[in-house]
C-alpha cells in the first residue's frame, strides 16, 4: 500500500485537475448559449435568402446562370479549343472541413476529419480547405497538402469570417477552379447526439430549393426582378446564401463543439470525484493502519520495559 504522503500527493493532483475540467465545462456552457443565440439571430435573414432564391427559380423554369452550371462538360469555348470534356469522376471538388483549434472534446474532431479523409480518397482532383489548428495538424502528419488554412475562424465565428472563406470559394468556382464545392461539419441534432453533415454550396440545385405557395392565404402577385432575375442570383448567391451557408456551417460546428467538450468534461469530473472518494478511502485505511502500528509498537514497546 502506498504511504499518506503519496496518497495525498495524487489527491491533490486530482483535486487540481478537477477545478480544471469545472472550469472548463462552465467555459464551454457559455459559449453554446452565445452561439444559439448567435444562430437563432441570424436564421430569418437566412431564410428569406433560402426562400428568395426558391422564388426566382419557380418563376424562371428556364433560367441559365453560371451558378446553377452542373458542369457535365468543359465549356464550349474549351471544347472548341481542342480540349475534351472531363468525365464526372474527374470533376474538380473542394472540401472545406470545420474542426477545432483544441482537443479536450471526444469525437468531435476525429468523426468529421475521417470523413473528410474518406471523401479525399474517393475524389479523383479534390482541393482541400482546412478550418481549424486539429485540422491542420492531423493532415499536416498524414502529408495531405491542403489549399487553404482558416485556422482564425473557428473561435466565436463572425459574418466577416465567413465571408472569408465564402469569397475564396465562389472565386474559385467561378474561375473554374472548381466544380463543386462542399462543407463538412459537426451539427447538433441535440444536446447528446452530434452528426457530421456534408452539404454542397456550390453549385445550386434546383431541387434543393422547392417552392410552397402559400396556404389559404391571397394568391401573391407577379413578381419582377431589376434588374433581372440573373443579377438578382448575382447579388444574393455570394453574399448571402454561400455567406450564409458558410456562417450556419461554422456556428453550428462552433455549437457542436462546446456541448461536445461540456460532455467530455462532465465525465472526465465525474471519473475525478470518484477517484477522490476511493482515494480518500485508502487514504484512510491507510492512516488507520499506521495509527494502529504505532499504538502496537508502543504497547510492545512498554511491555519490553516492564
């Protein structure tokens, strides 16, 4: 059995860690409360995008734009050039991945960067864009060059953040450099279950923006767009929705993140507490028995001198 002293030592070394991993729950619980506040916020203007896009697709069926382009083939420009279309399995797509700047969080970081990994492997000419120092590092180790490095964005994500990377990425598509362009993150669904989401930004899908007309309420009128529906799609796509988009991803990987390190940090004062209590316990017998050794060899000792 270890002595007092030692079991006191490791005590202390507990208690210590405790207030740590206390102090960092109560840290991590405020900034999920900032961030749902920061998200309930911001949802209407994201919505009226979602839903002003949807009604300029619904009312223009034949509507052509860059942003909409599905990209089977090399433009005709290209082709006339001499070069040939790309098979889909050759399409240029970009991955922005959402980490941490720290661990301390379980799964957090490892489920959505093997998600990535996994996607990297399946595309034929991917671009990587790294969000987070977690991310950074574990494809810095593996040798996986990535495109671009956000590690500034992920603690208290902002519009000006987002529209960062947002800008990087619509300039990107837009000069060809990519056809696609996906985010992954960490959503959370609820407040113990976390899921990795993999959305695309670019380009729009018509399906992914269906149109509702209202119930029982006034048939709305025609609407026109000035100065047409095509800049319209200019405007907004870039800097709201792909910018919106990008904001959402972020605090919900920000909100994902906190609720994940309060968990870990829950159970990790739990283990501590209950380490505390067994080491009090064997603290305790073990005083007893050297209190009990004294006593006997006090008793032995008087005995001898009789």
């Amino acid at each position: 059995m270890a002595s007092t002293k030692e079991i006191r030592t490791r005590m202390k070394s507990v208690e210590q860690t405790l207030k740590i991993t206390n102090a960092m729950y109560l840290i991590a619980s405020s900034n999920l409360r900032k961030a749902k506040a920061q998200l309930e916020q911001a949802a209407p203007y994201f919505t009226k995008m979602h839903t002003t896009i949807a009604d300029i697709l619904h009312r223009s069926p034949e509507l052509s734009h860059h942003f909409l382009d599905q990209r089977p083939e090399i433009p005709a420009a290209e082709r006339e050039a001499g070069h040939r279309p790309a098979p889909p399995e050759q399409r240029k797509v970009g991955y922005v991945v959402l980490s941490g700047d720290k661990g301390l969080a379980g799964a957090y970081n490892h489920n959505v960067l093997k998600l990535a990994e996994r996607r990297l492997r399946e595309t034929a000419h991917p671009k990587l864009f790294v969000v987070g120092l977690v991310g950074r590092a574990y494809f810095q180790e593996r040798d996986i060059p990535f495109e671009e490095d956000f590690s500034y964005v992920v603690q208290n994500p902002t519009m000006s953040r987002a529209r960062d990377i947002s800008d990087e990425l619509v300039q990107q598509f837009l000069d060809r450099e990519l056809d696609e362009v996906r985010i992954l993150y960490t959503e959370m669904v609820s407040a113990l279950r976390l899921e990795v989401r993999e959305q695309t930004l670019l380009p729009l899908v018509r399906e992914n923006f269906p149109w509702e007309p209202p119930k029982g309420g006034p048939v709305l009128p025609p609407v026109t767009y000035l100065p047409s529906p095509e800049a319209v799609l200019n405007a907004i796509v870039p800097s709201g929705y792909v910018r919106g988009m990008v904001f959402g991803a972020l605090v919900e990987a920000f909100s994902s993140e906190q609720s994940a390190r309060m968990t870990a940090m829950e159970s990790a004062s739990d283990n501590a507490r209950d380490m505390l209590k067994k080491l009090s316990l064997t603290y305790n017998r073990a005083r007893q028995a050297a209190i009990t050794q004294e006593i006997t060899e006090v008793a032995g000792g008087a005995q001898a001198a009789q």
